[in-house]
C-alpha cells in the first residue's frame, strides 16, 4: 500500500466529489500526435516507459499526480464545480464545466508501430477543444468511441478517441427529443443506446439505429439513471425498481425483489458478465446510505442483493483488473469480492471513517482502479492511497 499525504497538502478539503481519473498510455496511432491548443507550443519528448497520470480535481483547480510515484505533475486554475471523465486514449481527460465538455491534454501518451510502442510527454495544459453544451453529465468510453451527454439541452456527441489525439474536435451529435439528466452509448455497430425522458421523469431507454430511426424501446425503467458495460458488449442501465440488459437490440428488464428497489449507479468489466450496482429501498430518504449492493448477470438477468459491513457512496463502487467486485466503506476499508459468487476475497484498511456528505457535489472520499491499483483519496486527511487489488 502506497500513500502520499505530503504532496497534497494544497488539496486539503477540497478535492470535488468524483473528479478522479488515470490517463495511461495504450492508444493505437498511425501518425505522431501534436499537443493541441494550449500545449501546442511544447514539443513532445519521447521517453523509454509509459507515463501513467492521475488527474483529481478540488475546489479552485485540477491536480494531476505520476500515478507511480505519486509525485505532483501539474496544477491548473480552474472556476467553479468541475468533473473529470477520462477519454480512454491514453492522454486526455473530459472536463465538465457549466457550458459544455472541456478537454484537457494530461501530457503523456503513446504511438503504436509494429510491435513496437513510442511514448511521449508535453506539457500538461487545458486545451481548446470542447463538446456538448449546458450542464454536462454522463461520459461513456464504449466500442472505441465515446459518448458525451448535455443534460441541459440534450445533445449526445460521440467523439472518436483517436481524432482526440491528433487535436481535432470532430463529434458525430445528436439530439434527444427533450432535454433531461440522461446518458447514451455509442456501439461499434453505428448503433445508438440513449436514455428517454424529459425534464421531469425518466421512463427508460431507445436504440436507435445508425440512421436513428427507432429499433427498440422499454418504457418500463422509471428513473432511468446511470449505465455500465459488461462481457460480451451487454449493457446495463438502472432504475428506481431495478435494472435494463440491453443485449445486442434485445432489452430485457430485472425487477428488485423490493417495490422501490433503486440501481442507480453501476460499474461493469469486460472481463465479467456480472454488473455491480448500487441498492436502495427507501423512496422517501433524502439520501439514504446503502448497506446493500448488487450483482447483476447479464446472460441471464439473475439479480444477487449482497449485504455490506458498512455504508457506500455512488463514489465507492468500482471493477478489479479480473472483474472483482471493488467497494469504498464508509469504515475506510476496501473491500474486494468475487463478482461471480457474492464471497468476499479480502479487505484492505485504507483510510480513517468517513460519511457520505448530503450535498453530492462536496468532497468526500472516491476510489478509481485502474491496471490492477485502486487509488483511493481522502479529502479531509488531504492524501491518496494506491492499493494492489489483488493483494
């Protein structure tokens, strides 16, 4: 176990809720990548190894770190509430701001010849390219594409990553028939998976086809929120009573066994069929702190409720590099289960107890894996812990 609380001491309390990403290098290029906009004036250096990068954000700008090493790379100024979504090519991070997608250059990535990679750096720096407009949500890496969805207008921009590193901001769009807190997902099939709703309910889900022209809906997912991805390209989306398989253009709807069984937050793995989810049971909880989760197999919709030692955040629940079952404690342990049985593997004391703030935009504590690290940060003792999850 690897923490660094001396580096981030400028952090202090302030570190956003769920504003945690890694940039590592493994993306394919067939042309050697320009810095873009800001960072445009650096030139690219190349270096022996792969520079991985953990970006975090905090009350009054973004940090990024050396995810190795744990060591501060850069600081940058930034205005208001912000997220981070990561673009899944190895250099850029998605930065939501209040008028749209920002894209930032993390200043590490690789170009693929032959059997042969070449990694680069340059400067860390905001670039100019932007996507989508107001009120910016959900981000969604899938087939190779990725998938930005505005709330506050509806527009859906899939962005291919590759025209990211080359420092164009070219998007296919879309817009949904009326704006709401939705999310989409692209398919490698030209295919469109969106959610349907306006701005006061949500009803479910639409595939729309590359023409987008309507193949299959359910309407029968109240308060559709949220999406993950599992083996095999299966597709999950959460509702107040349960959850959606989107299997290929067939959809298939798993009810909770509770009346109001609310799975509105899932994590998914390519290596695993098995969907992680949250649960809750109380309709009436301003915010109620789960002791339950859920493991949901998309070949066969079977839904597992498992109890948890402690309570959750939508910000504790995440995938080992095998498809475990990671989750963030309340208790300030992490704890690893097998996603295909339910049995805990292992806990790791990370952190000191915590609780999830009312408000969902403040700081609380927020776990991202990524090749096998769970890094784990904590705002109020102003530090980041990495983990090897599978020991």
């Amino acid at each position: 176990m690897h923490s660094h609380p001396t580096q981030l001491t400028r952090v202090a309390a302030l570190l956003a809720a769920g504003s945690f990403v890694l940039a590592a290098c493994g993306s394919d290029s067939d042309d050697p990548a320009t810095p873009s906009s800001a960072a445009a004036e650096t030139t690219p250096v190349e270096q022996q190894s792969a520079t991985p990068r953990l970006a975090l954000s905090y009350d009054g700008g973004i940090l990024v770190l050396d995810a190795e090493s744990l060591e501060q790379v850069a600081d940058i100024p930034t205005d208001g509430f912000i997220r981070l979504n990561g673009a899944d090519n190895g250099r850029n991070v998605f930065v939501s701001e209040s008028g749209g997608f920002r894209v930032l250059d993390m200043g590490t990535w690789t170009q693929q010849h032959g059997d042969h990679g070449h990694y680069y750096t340059s400067e860390v720096a905001m670039t100019d390219m932007t996507f989508g407009g107001a009120e910016p949500g959900h981000v969604v890496p899938h087939d190779s594409r990725i998938t930005l969805f505005s709330d506050g207008t509806g527009e859906v921009d899939i962005v291919e990553p590759a025209e990211l590193l080359r420092g164009n901001a070219k998007s296919t769009e879309y817009v949904v028939p009326e704006p709401h807190h939705g999310v989409a997902v692209a398919r490698g099939d030209g295919t469109l998976v969106v959610t349907a709703g306006n701005e006061d309910a949500r009803s479910g889900i639409v595939i729309l086809d590359k023409d987008r022209n309507e193949i299959a809906r359910t309407d029968e997912c109240p308060g559709v929120h949220g999406e993950a991805a599992a083996a095999d390209g299966a597709l999950t989306f959460g509702c107040t009573d349960g959850i959606v398989i989107v299997r290929g253009n067939d959809i298939q709807k798993v009810q909770s066994p509770d009346g109001y069984g609310r799975i509105g937050n899932q994590a998914g793995s390519a290596e695993s069929p098995i969907v992680l989810g949250d649960y809750k049971t109380d309709e009436d909880a301003e915010l109620e702190r789960p002791n339950r989760f859920t493991l949901t197999d998309t070949r066969t919709g079977d839904l597992r409720i498992v109890d948890f030692p402690a309570s959750y955040s939508f910000r504790s629940i995440e995938r080992g590099p095998n498809g475990e079952a990671v989750i963030l404690g309340t208790d300030g342990s992490l704890y690893v289960y097998d996603a295909m049985t339910g049995e805990q593997i292992r806990t790791v004391d990370v952190i000191d107890a915590w609780t999830e703030p009312d408000e969902w935009q403040s700081p609380m504590p927020n776990v991202h894996v990524q090749e096998g690290i769970a890094y784990v940060t904590d705002p109020n003792a102003q530090s980041v812990t990495a983990v090897d999850v599978t020991t």
